[in-house]
C-alpha cells in the first residue's frame, strides 16, 4: 500500500503553480487539494504547506501559522486565522487576497 503512497506524493510534486490563471491552473489546484486530502486520510501523513493560496490552506490546513520575515507572529486553526485575524499583517494578508467571483480572465 505504500507504494500507492509514494506514487501520489511523485504525482504531488509534478504540480507546478502558474502566473497565469485559467481553468487549468483551477483544476490543477482543485486535484492537488483532492491528492492532499486523500493521502492525509488514507496514510495518517501530515505535511507542511508553504503557501500564500488562502483557499487552499482553508482547505487542507489543520493549523496555519503567519510569518513575517522568519518569525511566527499568529498561530491558530484556519478559522480563527482567516475568519478572525488578530495581528496586522495576518489582516492585510487575508484583505489582499482576491475574491472567487468565479471569472476566469481571457488570455
């Protein structure tokens, strides 16, 4: 069975992340999302997720910590993080972040 593992985590780290958006890149982090969880709850692993993708640390995130030029500054689950900020950069993080108005830009 872990071979099954090691093959996704190799699946894993094909994903790249685009400048550009587009309904590929959206599928792409959907699938990336779905694999996270998927060998999350199938393996027990836990990983470590560097990432500015709010929507994806939401997802796939069971605690989120803030950092600022290397030190933590907030710790915390992703609701209280992202729904109730406490430190002025986590806030200015979250305010920067786009909303999905479900659009996707012509290239």
């Amino acid at each position: 069975m872990l071979g099954h593992g090691v093959g996704a985590i190799r699946k894993l780290a094909g994903f790249h992340h685009h400048a550009r958006f587009g309904r590929d890149d959206e599928r792409a982090a959907r699938d990336q999302r779905r694999l996270l969880n998927r060998l999350r709850a199938d393996y027990g692993l836990t990983f470590l997720v560097i990432s500015h993708d709010l929507d994806m640390v939401r997802i796939v995130a069971d605690r989120v910590m803030v950092m600022d030029k290397g030190r933590i500054i907030e710790t915390g689950t992703p609701a209280q993080l992202l729904d109730k900020p406490q430190e002025p950069l986590t806030k200015e993080l979250i305010a920067a972040s786009l909303p999905d108005v479900g659009i996707v830009p012509v290239l």
